[in-house]
C-alpha cells in the first residue's frame, strides 16, 4: 500500500477460558499454560506516516462520546512500544502516528493492549513489505508481553504455554454470546502473582483441548481466582451471578478484574446483561461474541 494512506486494523480482546500459573524460573518469570479465546470486542486502529518521531493518540468511540480513556504515558503503551520495538529492528524511515479508538477496558484481563501491539506489528510488517518473518513477529511480540503471541498467530482459539510465547493455534469453538461483566476495581497483576501459593507446578498439566463449550467449561480453570476473589469478594458475586443466569462458563479473565460468561444463546445472555446492570449500577456490561475464525 501508499505510505501516504492510512492504514486501519482491528485489535480483538481475548478471554482465558483456563489460566494455569506453574513455577516461577530464576529470571523471575513464571511459566504458564492458558487456552485463549478471541472475541469480538476490539479496538481500532489507523496508523499514518509522519516526518519523524512515534506519536499516539487515544480516541474516544463515536458510539460512547466524552472525554478518551486516560491509558498512561503513550511511551508506556504497547502499541507505542511496538511501534519503536518495529522501528529499531527494521531501521524503516519516516515516523509513524498511532491513532487508537479503545473500547476495550484497560488493565482488565481482556489483553486490549497486547492486541494492540500486535495489531502495529502486523499493520507496519504490511506497510513496509514485510521485512520481518512471522517466527520474527513472534518472538518481538513475546518481549512486548506474554499475551502479544496469541493475537500476531490470528488463532481464534489457541493453547499457550512458556510465558506465552508457545502457541498451538486450534479450530473455533461455535460462535457464542458472551457477557463480560466490568467492575471498577482494578486488580494488580504484579499482587496477583505474588499473592499466589509459590509451590507450584514445574510442568504443564496435561490438558484436553476444547472441541466444544461443554469441553471448555468442564475443563475451564484460573488460579488466579482464589487470591483476587480474596481481596475484592465482589468478583466472586459476579461470577457466580453469571452462573446463576445460565452461563454454561463463567470465570475471571488473566488476573482481572473483568468476568465473563459465554452463553448457548443471545436472549439469554441479554437477559443476564440487563439484570447485571440493574443490580450492579457501577458495572459496566458489554455483550459480544466468541471468535470463530
């Protein structure tokens, strides 16, 4: 494509159907073993050549008017890291301006900005004629974050183990509502992982893979569940709140502080969407989908 034109992408949240923490290596970093999900609620991006320099901007939907999320200093964000991690590795010239519409909560176990970067990894791979192998995308993508590898393979369901970076991409599952329940606590990873049990697991468990929702959720697992619903028990009302409305699977997503359920059918996850929001006036309900392809 032109330089000069505007390139726009999508960036997909994505669930943790399971999340197994195992032992922590002597780097400081634990191992782990996830099955990702992706689903339908993204943001966008347009990414546009500039003169010289990384600059980003955080745009509010059109849909949701007001003031745009306030996601930290923009040399902190994914997407601009990925931008410069893109531009030191390749030596491309000119600038690049980030323009990014969030509709995915921030630092709310849904990996909005992992999909992010790897959204600007693919897009600028694209733009300059892809200079970088996928198996160098990958492993860009796994010093971003453990989650950035799941969203460069484009799986709509994978297995992930190592610190993420390992990735077996598998068929979808058939598309299903989900409901994601959104509170305003906030949830620290870095206290989430310390408040875990250090004894744990040095190998993978041997897991099944989903073929279907019935095999997701009898096998559907996060250990980070004890320890956040310990410290905001309100967490743990919502999952089971979920549960009680039908979710055939109900769970915390990565560390949180968001709750999904996936449902067989629309009527009943807007039934579950409507009196969530009536009983919990503080939060925020989003109903999407799983990710078939």
């Amino acid at each position: 494509m032109s330089d000069d034109m505007p390139q726009r992408v999508v960036a997909h949240a994505k669930l943790n159907l399971s999340l197994r923490v195992l032992a922590r290596e002597t780097s400081g970093y634990h191992q782990l073993e996830t099955v990702f999900c992706g689903i339908d609620l993204a943001d966008e991006i347009e990414i546009s050549r500039t003169s010289a320099g990384i600059t980003l901007e955080i745009a509010q939907p059109a849909e949701t008017p007001g003031r745009p999320p306030d996601v930290g200093p923009a040399e902190q964000n994914l997407a601009h890291r990925a931008a410069s991690l893109f531009a030191r590795e390749t030596t491309i010239e000119g600038g690049i301006h980030i323009r990014l519409v969030k509709r995915i909560p921030a630092g709310a176990g849904l990996g909005g900005g992992s999909s992010d970067a790897a959204a600007v990894l693919r897009a600028l791979n694209e733009r300059h004629a892809q200079p970088l192998t996928q198996q160098t995308l990958l492993g860009l993508g796994a010093r971003l974050g453990s989650d950035v590898p799941f969203f460069l393979a484009e799986a709509p369901l994978a297995l992930a183990w190592g610190r993420g970076e390992r990735i077996l991409p598998l068929p979808g599952l058939p598309v299903a509502p989900v409901v994601l329940a959104v509170p305003p606590e906030r949830v620290s990873t870095a206290d989430a992982y310390a408040a875990l049990d250090p004894a744990r697991p040095a190998v993978p468990a041997i897991v099944e893979l989903p073929r279907t929702w019935h095999d997701a959720a009898v096998n559907a697992h996060n250990d980070f569940e004890d320890v956040v619903f310990a410290r905001h028990p309100r967490l743990r009302a919502l999952r089971q709140a979920l549960a009680d409305a039908g979710a055939m699977l109900a769970r915390l997503t990565g560390s949180g502080s968001v709750v999904f359920g996936v449902f067989e059918e629309g009527a009943a996850a807007g039934a579950a969407a409507r009196e969530l929001a009536r009983s919990q006036a503080d939060v925020a309900i989003i109903v999407t989908r799983s990710r078939a392809h």
